[in-house]
C-alpha cells in the first residue's frame, strides 16, 4: 500500500509539472508578425507594438530587436535591397528568451522622368545612332538607363514619328512614355534668309526658315517663304487651349477663341490694311509685313480677353506673364524692348518654344536677346 501510494505521488507531481511547463510554455510571448517588407530608400523601423499583441507587451521586459546585420547603402541612411534575419530578445519571469523575424529590403518604385522632350527635332539624313541623351533625363535611388525604341522613326524622310523612352533602374522597374521625333530639314543656320522683292517693292523671303538652338526664328530680320503653310502647330495649339482653361478655372477674364495660324496671303490682306489706315512707318510697329509674322509658323497666338478683345487688362495680363513659360511659351513682345523685337509691346501674344521657355523666362530676355540674333527693324 505504501509503494502505491509512492507511484501515485510520484505520476501526480510528473503530472503537475507537465502542466506548469505547459501552462508556461503557452504563456510564452507570440510574435503576431514575423515577416517585414521595407521599401528601398526607406529607413528600418521595427517597435515590439508592431509585433505583439498588447497582453504580451504587459509581461515582458528588456525587449531588443538587433538590426546590426541589415547594411546600409554607402553613404545613405537606408539598407541595401535584400533578405535579412534579425534576432529578437526579451525576458518573461526573469528568463531569457530569442526568436527571430524576417526583413525584406525591396524596390518596387519605377524610376521618373526629370526631364522630357513631348517632340523632338532632328536633321534629316540623322541615322540609328543619333544622341537623344540631352533631351530625356530620368532619376532612381539605384542607377538609371535609357533606352529609345527608334523601330518607328525614319530618319530619310521628313515627317513626324513615334518613339518609346523607357527608363529603368538596377532592380528591374521601369517606366514608358512616348514622344516625337520631328524629322526635318537642317535646322541650325548662320545667315538670315535671302530675299526679293515683289511688285509691290515689299521684301518676299525665298529660303527656308531660319532655326537657333532648335527654335525657329521669324522677325523682320528673319522671314518665311511664301509657299511655307505648316497650319496650327498640334503641341502648341494642345498647350495653348491648355493655359486658357486653367486661366478659366482660376476665374480670369479670358476667351476660348484666340488668333493662331495665319497663311502668308492672310497676313498680306491684314498688313496691307494697316497701312492704309496708318501709313507703312506706324503699321509696321504693331504689324508683320507678310513672310515675317510669327503667325504663320503655327506655334504663336494672341489671347481674347472675355468681351473679344485683345488681353490687355492688368489681373490677366500679369498671370500670363507669370505663368505662360510653365506651357511652354513666351511673352514675345514685352514692355521696353522694342528695339530689341521691332515690336511694339503685345501681352497677349504668346509664341511657343516647348522645353526652353522656362530657362527664356528666367533670364528676363526677348527671344532675339537669348538667342543672339539680330532683331530690331527690318
């Protein structure tokens, strides 16, 4: 009877230890997370909230995570893209105890264009391997490539084509945006046009149009051939209507109609009228002889006030001066530089010169000034 009640005590504190062990086994503290995943460029961090529950966090003491392993990018205050295992550390009752969680340094950002050309102008007779590196510009926290799919672009024969800029980084995300690439008679010249005479004694250009830096040049130095009609300019006219709907949003006084494109024979009937009603000399400070209006290149407009007239009035004439050069245009004939423009000042005439406006803008120079061209009279 004795050893029975010997073996008895015995199973009954095997039995109670194997339930204190297990009650403290279960009691232990429960990662709820084990697995992190971190975007590149973003700093680690990781607090015992974010992978406990709130009743563990009451019971525990002396809780580390140890990040010493995860390496930083040199110089940078973000790790590496990669897998690393941290070591977890805290103590329950005095007693130690380890786990481990998983971190996972990933880039999943596309890299973005810093710079963008919606068209771009090349010569004529270009070929596969022309540079279009100083046009596109792309960033990524990792390193950037460029790549052109040129497959549509015909580089012996003028016209406008499609062309995919794909950018992309070190870890395989990219970006695609297409453009235009305008292919196209020589551009750059280093003389004014060559003209004659009509019957009528005024100048007629008889060249091609004369470029600068990518930007074509018209005024009464440089002129356009009669039989030059490339109608509305599609970017510019986009862009234009572009501003007046802004400007509309904002609650300007200013019209959807504008004066775009002119032909040669229209800007002939306009002119000729002014001189008849103000003699050549005055007609010729506010009005283009034909072949010499910026008009006819498609890419110049003058803006409607809401009433019809030209914008001349002080709240819409200051937010265009202000503003015009984020579309991509220019005032073209500003306050004070008549000499400069052969121009009287015209606030509302706008000329489009795409990605160059801005740094136009910020010099504080006409188009003649920034380019280096002669203007002036005729």
């Amino acid at each position: 009877m004795k050893k029975k009640r010997i073996i008895i005590g015995a199973v009954s504190s095997m039995l109670v230890l194997t339930v204190s062990a297990g009650t403290w086994y279960l009691n232990q503290p429960c990662l709820i997370y084990h697995d992190f995943n971190f975007e590149y460029g973003k700093p680690i961090s990781i607090t015992k909230e974010d992978i406990l529950t709130q009743e563990d966090l009451k019971r525990i003491k002396d809780f580390k995570i140890d990040l010493s392993d995860i390496k930083n990018e040199k110089d940078k205050e973000y790790p590496e893209v990669g897998n690393y295992e941290c070591k977890v550390t805290y103590s329950k009752w005095f007693i130690p105890h380890t786990s481990s969680i998983q971190i996972q340094v990933e880039d999943t950002t596309k890299p973005k264009f810093s710079k963008f050309s919606d068209v771009v102008e090349i010569p004529l007779d270009s070929d596969q391997n022309y540079d279009f590196s100083s046009y596109f510009l792309a960033e990524d926290l990792s390193e950037t490539s460029i790549q052109y799919k040129i497959e549509e672009v015909d580089f012996l024969n003028p016209g406008d084509y499609r062309m995919m800029i794909i950018a992309s980084d070190t870890y395989g995300n990219s970006i695609e945006k297409e453009c235009i690439v305008r292919v196209q008679y020589e551009k750059e010249t280093s003389s004014p046009n060559k003209s004659a005479e009509n019957e009528e004694g005024q100048s007629v250009v008889s060249s091609d149009p004369y470029y600068v830096q990518g930007i074509m040049v018209v005024n009464k130095k440089h002129g356009l051939p009669a039989n030059y009609a490339p109608q509305e300019n599609a970017e510019a006219g986009a862009k234009i209507r572009q501003l007046i709907a802004d400007m509309q949003r904002q609650g300007y006084a200013i019209s959807s109609s504008y004066s775009g494109y002119r032909s040669y024979t229209y800007q002939s009937s306009l002119y000729n009228n002014y001189v008849n009603s103000y003699g050549q000399a005055q007609a010729d400070r506010f009005s283009a002889r034909p072949g010499y209006s910026e008009h006819q290149t498609g890419m110049a407009f003058d803006l409607k006030h809401s009433n019809g007239t030209l914008v001349e009035t002080t709240p819409e004439v200051n937010w265009i001066a202000a503003h015009a050069h984020e579309y991509g245009f220019i005032v073209r004939y500003p306050s004070g530089k008549e000499s400069a423009t052969g121009y009287m000042p015209e606030p509302w005439h706008l000329r489009y010169v795409g990605d160059q406006a801005s740094a136009i803008y910020a010099s504080g120079l006409t188009l003649e000034e920034y380019l280096g061209v002669p203007g002036g009279g005729y």
